[in-house]
C-alpha cells in the first residue's frame, strides 16, 4: 500500500467523528425533554467520539514522524498554533456578544476561567483544543525521552505509561483548571494510538471484513446496555467497561472507515479536509438555531434538533467554502486564527 492509501481510514474516521460530534450537540438543552432511547444512544456515542480524535492525533504524531522532522521545539509550536490561537479567538471574539445574549455577568475573573478552565468556556466544545495540546506535549515529552532508548526500555516505559495513564482514567483527577480533567480521561488513548500504528495497519483488512464489524458493534452495544444498567453503583467498574466499549469502537471506526474509503476516496478526502472547521463552528451555528427554533419561533424538537445537525455541518463547510474564494482576505495568518484549512500550493 501507498502512504495515502494507508491513512484514507484515519480521513473517514475523522469524517464519522465530527459528524457524531455535531449529532451528539443537537439535542435539546433540557435533558428532561430527551427520551430514554435518544439518551442512551447520545450516551454510547459519547464514550468513543471524543477519545477517537485522541487516538487518531497519537496515531498521526508518529505515523508522520513530525517531532523528528521538525525538531520538538518546531512540532509543539506548530500545535500551539492549530489548537490554541483558534481557542484563544473565538473566545476573546464571542465572549461579550454570548454573554449578552445569554444575559450573563460580565467581568475579568469570568473571562479569565473561561479561557484557562476549557469547561467553563462560552463554546463549551472547545475544551477539546487546549486538552489535545496539553495532552500533545505530554506524550511528546516521553517519545522524546525514550527516542535513544534501547528496545527493553522502550517496552518497560510504554507498559509503565500505559498503566499509569489508565489508573488516571479510572482515578481521574478532578480538576477544571488547565483541562486537567480531561486530559486524565484522554491520555490513554492518544498514548495507545502511539502504540498502534503498526498494528492498525497492517490489520485494517481483518478490521473491515463485515462480520468482524458487525461481531465487534453488537459486543459494544452489549457492554453499553450492560454498563448502562448493572454498574451503577462502581465508578471503577463504568471507567474500565467504558474503557473497553470505546476500544471495540474505535477498532469499528477503522475498519468501517475502511471500508467506506475504498467506495469514495477523493469523495473522503476532501470532507476531511472540512472537519475541524466544523467542529470549531458547528456549536456556534447550533445555538443560533437553537435560540431562533425554539425560543423564537416555538417549532418542535423533531423541527429544531435535524435542523441543528444539518447546519451544524454545512454552514461551516459554506464558511470555508467562501473564505477560500475571497483571495484578497484568505492567508496562512488567518487561517491558523480561524481554523480554517485552505489548500495552497506555495511553499
């Protein structure tokens, strides 16, 4: 296999996560308003979505070898740029117009935890880009220590990494500030997505094959309803069930991702290259429709909540789509503040 066909799975899975992304934020705000059925679909989808990005991010940090082509220093700026200038701008930008609007206090200690507490942030789905950076130089950090290691201290670090990224999974520490929380809940699987480039690889035909997916997506449902109903009254034991489910998923993911590559490459290809501009602006247009659906227009929610997933994800493709075609505004500047991916042919 090429290198592009090799990653065409990474780029539909990218594609499936952000549209899960987008459904799991088109649901009604007020949770007494969702049935049990939409709450635990919206519940199975939440314990892989988020660690899927993650993972691939893990997965993509050693496929491409960006620390030893850039140098470490050069690889973690360029993240910084990716993850935490759009972070920082679209906070700074929206916060006093959602604020308003959502007839809130204003102050300097608010806007402080909103920029240093992801959680608390005005876009709350934004904790996601300073936690992968955080998480981005953690990892970076032990690859670089080990990059002169032998191969016993290699596999004796992993396993220590490995286990000790778990227990913060299952003991996580709960802590707003920084992401702190959810890095503990993520570090394990950008880790393990270090780990397994080789063997996604050369096992992604075995992950295709439609029994395997079908086999491995009826033992997560299970463990799901089994995780759902039975355990709880065990933190440890929904931490270490949600650990497996969200495994088995992504390992769906793939071999789905697989399989829907090979059908449509340039089709994949060229969605993914929308994917974190959808993310970044998906929740912004959401609330807007949110606002305009119910609050102003009084429509129902199987009205409101479809509207909100499709513009959830084409408007902000239309976005990048007129950004790209207005020449005197679109630069490398502005697109690392936006977030918006604009292919450009000069070096």
């Amino acid at each position: 296999m090429n290198e592009n066909r090799k990653l065409g799975f990474i780029s539909v899975a990218n594609i499936i996560g952000t549209i899960l992304v987008v459904f799991g934020h088109s649901y009604t705000l007020d949770y007494d308003d969702i049935t049990p059925v939409m709450l635990a679909i919206r519940t199975f989808i939440y314990y892989f979505h988020m660690p899927l990005f993650f993972f691939i991010s893990g997965f993509l940090a050693v496929y491409t070898r960006g620390i030893e082509r850039k140098g470490f220093g050069k690889y973690i700026g360029s993240k910084a740029a990716q993850l935490l200038v759009p972070y920082l701008f679209l906070t700074l930008v929206f916060y006093v117009p959602k604020k308003m609007l959502s007839h809130e206090s204003i102050g300097a200690y608010d806007l402080f935890e909103n920029v240093f507490a992801p959680r608390s942030n005005i876009w709350g789905h934004l904790w996601f880009l300073p936690a992968l950076f955080l998480t981005t130089l953690i990892v970076s950090l032990i690859l670089l220590t080990m990059k002169k290691a032998d191969g016993s201290v290699k596999t004796a670090v992993n396993a220590i990494a490995a286990v000790g990224f778990l227990a913060l999974l299952v003991f996580p520490v709960k802590l707003k500030w920084l992401a702190v929380s959810d890095i503990c809940a993520n570090l394990i699987y950008y880790f393990l997505g270090t780990l397994s480039v080789d063997f996604i690889i050369d096992r992604i035909d075995f992950l295709k094959n439609p029994f395997v997916l079908i086999a491995s997506f009826a033992a997560a449902v299970g463990l799901s309803y089994v995780r759902y109903n039975y355990l709880l009254h065990s933190d440890i034991g929904h931490a270490l069930l949600q650990f497996v489910i969200c495994m088995i998923m992504l390992a769906v993911v793939f071999g789905l991702s697989e399989n829907i590559y090979i059908i449509a490459p340039k089709l994949s290809d060229k969605l993914n290259s929308y994917t974190y501009t959808v993310y970044l602006y998906s929740w912004l247009v959401q609330t807007v429709v949110y606002y305009i659906g119910f609050d102003f227009l009084h429509l129902p929610k199987y009205v409101t909540c479809p509207i909100m997933f499709v513009t959830g994800l084409l408007i902000p493709i239309l976005i990048s789509v007129i950004y790209s075609k207005i020449k005197f505004v679109n630069n490398r500047f502005f697109d690392t503040v936006l977030g918006i991916k604009v292919k450009r042919n000069d070096k």
